[in-house]
C-alpha cells in the first residue's frame, strides 16, 4: 500500500454523536490551543476529521493589531466552534467568561472548566455544578470538563449539562487513560454523553479510552505537540474509529489460559 | 492612538490600564482607532455586555471599564 492511500479522505465508519440537540459527524473534538501556526491547526482539523473545535477567550492586546484573530483562518473549514472557560476559579468567572463567548455570535455551547488546583488542573466539581446550573437556566448548552467521578456526572447531568467531560489523566500530561473502571462507572450512569477530555497522549490511549463505550473525545495537545502533528491528527481519527467499532462488536471474553484455535481432532500420528 | 492635545479627553480603563480618548468617542470610533475589527471582539462595559449593534451609538464616559475580548487557541 502507498502512503497516499491509507490518507485518502472518506466518511466516518462509525456514527457520530448528538450533543445538545445537534449531531456531530466526528467523534473527536480539537482543541485549538498550543499549534505552532493557524495553518497547522486548520490542516488537523481536516485531516482529524473534526467538527468542533474549542477556543478560549482571552483580552486582546489594544496596543497592537491582532492579525485576524483564529475565527478568521477556522471560518472555512465549517466546524462549530466551542468556547471554554479555562482559566477560571470560580463558578462566576466561568459564568462571566461563557456569557462573554455567546455574545460573539456564534452559538450557545459552552465548555464549562471551573479549576480548583494549579498544579493538577482538576476540577473544583462543587463551583461546576453549580455554574452549570446558572447557565443552563440562562440557555446555553454546557458541556462541563470534570473529574472522573461518577457522583458528580450525575450530580452534572441533573444540573442540565448536555455532556459531561471527564478527564482520563491531567490537562496537556499525554498520561493516557489512568482509571478505565472509573470512565465506565460514568458511561453507565449518565444517559448524556460522555466525551474523555483530556489525557490522551497518543492513538492507543484514544482507543483504549473509545473501547469503555464513550461517547467521543477531546484533545489538544497530543495533536498540537505530536512532532507531526497533522499525521498524528490522522491517526487520532484512526484510533477513535477503532476504538468504537470495538467496542460496538463487543470483545471476546478475557481467560486465563490459553485455548487454542485450530482443532484437537485429527492431529497428526495420533 | 486617538491621543489628543485638546482638553475634551476622557479616561477609560479597557483591559487592565488607562487609556486617554476624546470626549464623545463612541466604542466603534475606540476599536477603529485600535484596528480592531468589531466583527471578531465582544466588549463589556462596567460589567455589560455591550450589543455589536449598539458599538455605533454608545459613547464612552469617563471611568468606563471596558474588558474587549476575542477568541484564542485553547483547549
């Protein structure tokens, strides 16, 4: 096989995900941040497959003119754009920075990041919970980064969050999927869906994470910082694909010891 | 920048810091004269958000705190 051909574009073999009313060809949403130009980020975000792409919200610099901005070099690419709240230590932080998000336009998602440790970047789940359910009373779809706490994914998914986010390992660590049994104790109890943000350093971890039964996953940079980051886009759209028909075929069981495949009849010189 | 010579300036505070304007300045005459494209920013007014709509109209006060964001890479 020539390499041209393992990249040729084609649709999804598995479905895609419906958050919040809307549904999403891709399974992999990508975050936008740490690309070592625009140009790069816009070709992973075609070659992943993405259709959502996270922003943050920050001041701009009124002594010098920003080139463009990001929304300018993301518009042709049609994903929808999800603002994040990241940043933020408070539920009203986060609830001042997603309002600021929908005033510029462009839809009323939101994900919702309410930290509570510098150095881990958990989540504080109490001001999550709560800032989730002052903007879903104000309407937006939110969609709340959080801990890998079933408790608290339900306690996200009774507040009106249209998702919940856990993490598989800390922000930007690439640690992969730490707690399986924990990521499948929250896909069981949420009737939401559930979308890994966070962790995945490379295919195998997409996958690994995919074969639990989530719902999708977001990541930045294990793509962003990937040393090919393009190629490394391609093969995170390989690698979630993988997962879910896995997990949709439904493994063989785990044994012991070792059966074998070819039959004990008929050996030969018995 | 809109610095003036003339004694009808205001100051407003956008961003964290001062910033001298003339007396009338509307918040589009501000972010025009920052080439900033109002297009892609989303401004608060003393803790308001303000409508693109009305950045044509509204004209800044002494004092005002503006914060004037947009979107950046992030996860």
């Amino acid at each position: 096989m020539s390499g041209e051909a393992v990249t040729t574009e084609r649709a999804s073999e598995v479905g895609g995900m419906t958050i919040g009313g809307r549904t999403f060809g891709s399974r992999l949403i990508l975050g936008s941040g740490r690309f070592d130009s625009p140009d790069t980020l816009v070709r992973c975000v075609e070659t992943s497959g993405a259709e959502i792409v996270t922003v943050a919200v920050r001041r701009v610099s009124l002594d010098r003119a920003d080139e463009g901005g990001l929304l300018r070099h993301l518009e042709g690419t049609g994903v929808m754009i999800l603002p994040n709240t990241a940043g933020c230590y408070t539920a009203e932080q986060a609830v001042r920075v997603a309002r600021l998000a929908r005033a510029a336009g462009l839809s009323e998602f939101v994900k919702l990041e309410v930290i509570g440790d510098e150095r881990t970047l958990y989540p504080d789940v109490v001001e999550l919970v709560r800032a989730t359910r002052t903007l879903v009373d104000e309407g937006f779809v939110v969609l709340p980064y959080t801990s890998d706490d079933v408790v608290v994914a339900r306690r996200l998914e009774e507040a009106g969050a249209a998702a919940v986010m856990p993490l598989a390992s800390p922000i930007g660590s690439g640690l992969g999927v730490v707690d399986p049994l924990s990521l499948r104790f929250i896909r069981d109890a949420v009737a939401i869906p559930v979308i890994v943000d966070a962790g995945v350093g490379t295919a195998s971890d997409a996958t690994v994470a995919m074969e639990l039964g989530v719902d999708g996953i977001l990541m930045n940079t294990a793509i962003a910082m990937a040393e090919d980051p393009v190629k490394m886009a391609r093969a995170m759209r390989l690698a979630i694909e993988a997962g879910r028909l896995a997990f949709e075929a439904g493994r063989m069981p785990r044994r012991e010891w070792a059966r074998p495949t070819s039959p004990d009849e008929g050996r030969v010189g018995e | 920048m809109s610095r003036t010579r003339t004694a009808s300036t205001i100051d407003v505070v956008a961003n964290g810091e001062s910033h001298t304007i003339p007396d009338g300045q509307t918040l589009a005459g501000f972010l025009a004269a920052r080439d900033l494209d109002p297009d892609v920013v989303v401004v608060e007014r003393n803790g308001e958000i303000v409508p693109r709509s009305r950045f044509g109209e509204l004209r800044l006060e002494t004092g005002d705190r503006l914060e004037v964001v947009h979107f950046v890479g992030g996860g």
